[in-house]
C-alpha cells in the first residue's frame, strides 16, 4: 500500500483541470477531458470524482487507478466485448477510436443496492417493482441477489444535469435506441457483466453492478468506450465477509465510490445546492480504496506516478 505520505503530498498535484488546445476541439465531462482529431480521441482521465451527477472533489491517484484498470479490462476483454482503445500513452491518458456515442447509459445491476434517491433499492422501498421492463417480487431484501441481472438503462445527461431513468420502450418512442439495437446492446453488455462477475469472484470480490457506454465507429461497428469495471463505473463488494455481514444486517465492505457517496449522505448532502468541502483525510482514505481496488482486482501493485502530472501528459503526448 502507498504511503500515507506520499498520498498527503500528491492532494496538492492533482488533476483537475487541462487545457491542451493543439489535441483537438475539447468535450470536458464530469471525469475525462475528451480532445477529438483526426479520427481519434485522447481521453485524460483527471483524478475529479463525480456523484450525484455532480463534480464534488478531486481524490490523489485516482485517474491513474481509473485509466490503468480500464485497459486492464479493456484487454481482458477485448475477445469478446470489442471496444475503442488504440493506445495508453500515459498513466492517465488512453488514446481511442472517435465513435458516436449511442445515447443510452446501459445500467447492469446483480444486486438489490444503493444509497441514492434514484438507486434500484430506494425505489423499491418505496413500493416500485418494475425495473428496466421486468418486474420483481415482493419481499426483497437489501444488498441481495437479483433474480437475474437486471438492464436499467437512463438518458445520458449534460455535465450539470442528472440522469433520467428510462424504459426500452421510452428509448424507442423518443428516438433514442430503436429495439432491434436495444437488444444487441443488452446482449453485449449481460456478456460483459457476466464475465467481469466470474473475473471479480476469482479475485475475492462481487461485482454487484456496473454502467456501461457504447458507442458506434466510423465503419458502422458498436463498441464499448469509456471505462468498464472499474471503481467510478461500478460497485464491488469483498465477498469474504458478505453472508456474514448480510446475516447481521450490516453494509457489505465496499471497493469503489461508494465511500465517499456515503459521506456526503451522513452530511446530509443529495446531490443539490453547493456541496460540503470534503476533509483531506477522507480523500487520502478514497484515494487508498481506488488504490486498494487496483490491485485487488488485477492482482498487481500499484505504481504511482508522482511526476508532475501537467508536464509528463505534454511529454508523452508530445506537445509543444
């Protein structure tokens, strides 16, 4: 594990904002700055961490962690889930095919979860069953299995603006994804799902659910972009101590966002008006859980870059 140290003294060189104009025209989004040119997208993952459809931090390491476990997923993968990588050029640079992202969020849920007003378990607390078409039984209780993995999909929100739980039906009738489309992704993403599960069990983890994004290449073929399973996109629980802590009532222990989502709840925070400043010991504490998520999940040690992060991206990507 890396030093409290060297975590403490990285919160005052993290990456927040960039600004590389030779890259290409910029889409800034809640984590990843997005340049397009010629074809291709560099895509720096900044170490901001969003909840709450919201920009509410930034936590040391994090895009490090974020962008390196994405390839290792993306490589892992890549057999059977096709996705838009070309090249890792920097530890929090990833260069990529441009796609058309298709305009759908394709929410993978195993596990009956959430702290948030929009989570799959506050919703059926309050009395909903039906969830992404299908329909659940009464009786259900929290952080356990689904019946089968459940696709929720929602719109893709603006930066500032929330995500809007939909129907397949919804998407069709807006435009949005016709059926036919809507079926092949489910199909791709179930597949997905089900392999980082068995991937994640073989680590001591349970991959409880995940987002996925996908998009279309220029030839007409549909890929995943973004990230896959890692920390900001999906949530893992250790499962060595799940039964255990499910028969007492407890939270399952978490390996993702999770933590810091539920601080700001005890703050009484939801995701409106402006958020509480967050304590450096509970970024330094965020920052060790992605670390810990690393290498758990891949089974390798985490190696820090501590270069100042402004001037190495320039390097590796060559800028001026």
């Amino acid at each position: 594990m890396i030093s409290d140290a060297i975590l403490r003294a990285q919160l005052a060189r993290t990456v927040d904002a960039c600004d590389f104009p030779t890259l290409g025209t910029k889409y800034e989004g809640k984590v990843r700055d997005n340049y397009t040119k010629d074809g291709q997208r560099i895509i720096i993952v900044s170490d901001r961490l969003s909840a709450f459809d919201v920009v509410l931090c930034t936590i040391p390491f994090k895009g490090q962690v974020l962008n390196q476990l994405a390839a290792h997923w993306f490589e892992e993968t890549k057999a059977i889930a096709p996705n838009h990588v070309i090249d890792v050029p920097d530890p929090v640079v990833t260069r990529a095919i441009e796609c058309q992202p298709l305009p759908v969020e394709m929410v993978v849920r195993g596990y009956l979860t959430g702290v948030t007003k929009t989570s799959i378990w506050r919703n059926y607390e309050a009395g909903q069953r039906s969830f992404g078409g299908e329909t659940l039984p009464d009786g259900m209780k929290k952080n356990t299995p689904l019946p089968k993995a459940l696709i929720t999909p929602t719109t893709k929100a603006e930066k500032g603006a929330h995500d809007e739980n939909v129907t397949p039906a919804q998407l069709a009738e807006r435009g949005l994804v016709d059926k036919p489309t809507f079926e092949a992704l489910s199909a791709m993403c179930l597949r997905l799902f089900a392999f980082g599960q068995k991937r994640a069990a073989e680590r001591g983890l349970i991959l409880v659910d995940t987002k996925y994004e996908l998009g279309r290449t220029p030839d007409g073929r549909i890929v995943f972009i973004d990230e896959i399973h890692t920390p900001d996109s999906s949530r893992y629980w250790y499962a060595d101590d799940y039964a255990d802590r499910l028969a007492k009532g407890e939270e399952p222990r978490s390996l993702d966002k999770e933590y810091v989502r539920r601080w700001y709840v005890d703050q009484g925070y939801n995701g409106s008006g402006t958020p509480p400043a967050i304590p450096d010991e509970i970024r330094v504490e965020a920052a060790k859980r992605y670390i810990a998520a690393y290498e758990q999940v891949t089974g390798k040690p985490f190696v820090p870059d501590t270069d100042e992060p402004q001037a190495r991206i320039r390097k590796n990507l060559g800028i001026a």
